[in-house]
C-alpha cells in the first residue's frame, strides 16, 4: 500500500511549522513538489526551503508535479472538478515507482485547498493510505497580527470564498474571506463594516490593513493592486464585522 502525508507548513516560514510537521518531514526522503510557474515560482521554493530546513543533509528526493493551470470557465465548479482531475492523473503516474511520500500544502490542507479530495479519488485507483498534518493557516495569522478575536460574543464566524461572500446580504454575523481576487468586499462599502485585511501573512512581505470600510476602500483597493503588481501574485485574508 502507498502513502502519502498532506503536511500543512503554514505560510512556509520554518517557525510557523508544528513540531509534527517537522518530524514528519523529517523522516520521510521523497516530496511530491507542484511546479509553479511564471510569477508563482515563489511557492515552489518556499515549499524547496522547508524541505532543506528540515534535512539539512539534503538525503531526499523531490518529484516535481506539472499542474496545469485551471482554467477559467464556466460553470466553476465543474472546471474545478476537470482541473482537479488533471492533478489526480499526474499525481498517479509520479506515485507509480514510489511508496512513500510528502506533499506540503501552504497553510493548512483543509482550508481553501483540494488535496485532501484529490486523495479520496486516488483511493479509488490505487490501494493508498494518507495522513493529513494540521499547519497554521492565514485565519490565524489575521487574528493575531490584528490582535483581535475572529468571533463576537454568542456569535457566528462564517469562513467562506468570494463567491459565497457575494450570497450573504448581512452581517448579522463576523465573515472571515480567504483569497478575494476579485475584491468582492467593495459589495459591502454602503454597510460600512470595519475590514481586516492581510496579505502575505506570515512571510517577509506581509502587509495588514483595516479601517471602516467606507473610508478605506480606495487605499485598500491600491494597496492591494500595488502588491499584486510587484509579486505577481497576492495571497489575502480579511474579516469583516459590525462588533465595534
């Protein structure tokens, strides 16, 4: 039977990685890397960097996965559906000569990453076992950059995507957005929430921001395009809430 481990390094700095993390790194000698590309590189070396981190004989191997990109069409979820089985096939062929294996995901592989369902549908053509490492994700990172508590008193946090964000008419309740590529809390300027925003969190370009919404809108939308502009890519969390 394979394996494989899903190990959530949080935003890739060594000293957000739990110790269990560490460790499982530690003992394992083949990583399963996706390849980014253009821009994104990034992503590939922060996951390289912990990988030497944690071996610092270099005694590994690392495989490195094609992904393609997703493309944007619609309905969405089925092209996430046909993206994420493009993955599964690449991920089967790189697994056909390997038995064991790491995969490190940014973050935490339950939060806003496909993995964990990509694994499920591995089982279904291959006899495989996988464990799933908790790492610290952007939502905590906000909250304690912020210094702020995600809920109110006897309320609700609502964890969602932009598209869900752009379904709720309220904000009866606290909503924690994770990666608003399309800037969907500009739908809520009349309701002047106060945002919480942070982009990079936990890495060496990390970038907060808040203020009522009202009379922020215009700096947050700049910053935010500045930073997309330089990096070539932006990787953001924000809260919203009334509780002031």
């Amino acid at each position: 039977m394979k394996k494989i481990y899903l190990i959530g390094i949080g935003p890739g700095d060594p000293k957000y990685l739990t110790v269990e993390a560490i460790e499982t790194i530690r003992k394992l000698n083949v990583f399963l890397v996706p390849l980014k590309k253009g821009g994104k590189q990034e992503l590939t070396d922060i996951r390289e960097r912990i990988i030497d981190c944690c071996h610092p004989d270099r005694d590994y191997k690392l495989i490195k996965l094609d992904f393609p990109e997703r493309k944007k069409s619609s309905p969405y979820e089925k092209s996430v559906k046909q993206w994420r089985d493009q993955k599964t096939e690449i991920i089967l062929k790189a697994l056909e000569n390997i038995e064991e294996a790491g995969l490190l995901v940014l973050g935490d592989p339950s939060l806003y990453d496909g993995h964990i369902d990509i694994m499920l549908e591995l089982k279904k053509h291959i006899s495989l076992e996988f464990e799933v490492i908790p790492g610290i994700s952007s939502i905590q990172l906000l909250s304690a950059r912020h210094k702020i508590s995600l809920s109110k008193i006897a309320g609700s946090v609502i964890l969602t995507t932009p598209r869900g964000l752009k379904k709720i008419k309220d904000l009866n309740d606290n909503i924690v957005v994770l990666l608003d590529n399309y800037e969907t809390f500009k739908l809520f300027k009349e309701k002047n929430p106060k945002i919480y925003w942070g982009a990079y969190l936990g890495t060496e370009k990390e970038s907060i921001y808040s203020g009522q919404l009202h009379q922020c809108i215009e700096q947050l939308i700049d910053l935010r395009r500045r930073l997309k502009k330089e990096n070539g890519w932006i990787m953001e969390t924000y809260l919203l809430t009334n509780d002031e």
